[in-house]
C-alpha cells in the first residue's frame, strides 16, 4: 500500500489501534482488541459492533444493507 506524504502511514494505524473500541449500535466498549468484533465501513466511516450485534444482525451485514435499515 502506498501512503501519501504526511498521511494516512503506520503512525496514523497506530494511533488509531489504541483508542477504545466502541460498538456503533449498542456503545458498548471494549478495552482491548476483540478479535470477534466486526469492522464495517458505510458512506467512507469505519465502524464496529460488538459481538452481540454483529451476530444478530449478520444478515444486514453481510448484505451490506445501511444501518439505517436494521
């Protein structure tokens, strides 16, 4: 992967690792990585839902439906 100058390179990757996670649907929080959480990217925005969440709504996911419509 190519990295502008400035940008988007392993600092930014980083950075953004060691902030808590937090489920996009419910808000529950995570301190650590969880390996059974789900990222998802909708409209360019990166989020994750818990375990919880990404089970009951596996379908939607998968799908790649908005949360808007579950």
């Amino acid at each position: 992967m190519t990295s502008h100058p400035g940008g988007g390179g392993e600092d930014d990757r980083a950075e953004a690792e060691t902030e808590p996670l937090v489920c996009a649907r419910c808000g529950r929080r995570a301190d650590s990585f969880r390996p059974t959480w789900t990222l998802s990217v909708e409209n360019g925005v990166p989020r994750h839902y818990c375990e919880k969440c990404s089970r009951d709504h596996l379908r939607a996911i998968e799908g790649r439906l908005d949360t808007q419509w579950w």
